[in-house]
C-alpha cells in the first residue's frame, strides 16, 4: 500500500467508494466520473502503479481481467458488449498512479475512442 494513493485510501476504507465486487485481490467500484451507463474501475488490492509492473506480476492481471468479465455478466452487458481501458503513465492518460482498469458498457461504444 501506498500511504499517499487515492485508490489504496479505498481499498483500506478510508475513502469513501461505491464498491460493487470485493474479494482478498482485487476490488470494483463505480467511478465518479462515468463515461457510460456502466463505468467501473477495477483494481488490485496490492499496490502496482502501471501495466508496466505486470511484467512481474501476470497473475494479479489476470485476476483484475477474469473479474471485469464477472462484473460485466452480472450487469448483464457480457453479450452486447463492453470496453476494458488500461490507461498507463500520463502520455496513455493514467492520472492515478495505482494499475486500474476501466470497464464500460451499457451502450455502443465507438473507436476510436479519442
């Protein structure tokens, strides 16, 4: 954990979040800034600060991917469609510096993306 990470704060409850999916490595909230219908962020519970730092830890992707996919069936939008966005540093558009990963659905989305 990382005593100055937003999302860490989270993770140890110490910041207020509309979780969705919980379990001992990964956690799911809403974000706060939604860019459709569904937007959620999924994230490790360990503190990683880009996809970059997946190069030695796979599994931990793994399991943020495999539960974004849980999440999308559950709000039912696995068959219509969804998008998965890792943003990595600033030039990728990641403003907050613990791995995330983005998941949208709930209506068409278009590419590219912007």
């Amino acid at each position: 954990m990382s005593a100055n990470c937003i999302f860490c704060k989270i993770i140890k409850k110490e910041i207020p979040a509309e979780i969705i999916f919980e379990d001992e490595n990964v956690l799911a909230f809403k974000d706060l800034n939604p860019q459709a219908p569904f937007h959620f962020l999924v994230i490790p519970k360990q503190h990683l600060e880009t996809v970059n730092d997946l190069q030695t830890n796979s599994e931990i992707g793994g399991k943020v991917i495999s539960t974004a996919a849980k999440i999308a069936e559950k709000f039912g939008f696995s068959e219509s469609g969804y998008r998965t966005i890792f943003n990595c540093n600033k030039d990728g558009g990641q403003e907050v510096f613990h791995l995330h990963l983005h998941l949208l659905g709930g209506r068409k989305l278009n590419w590219p993306p912007g």
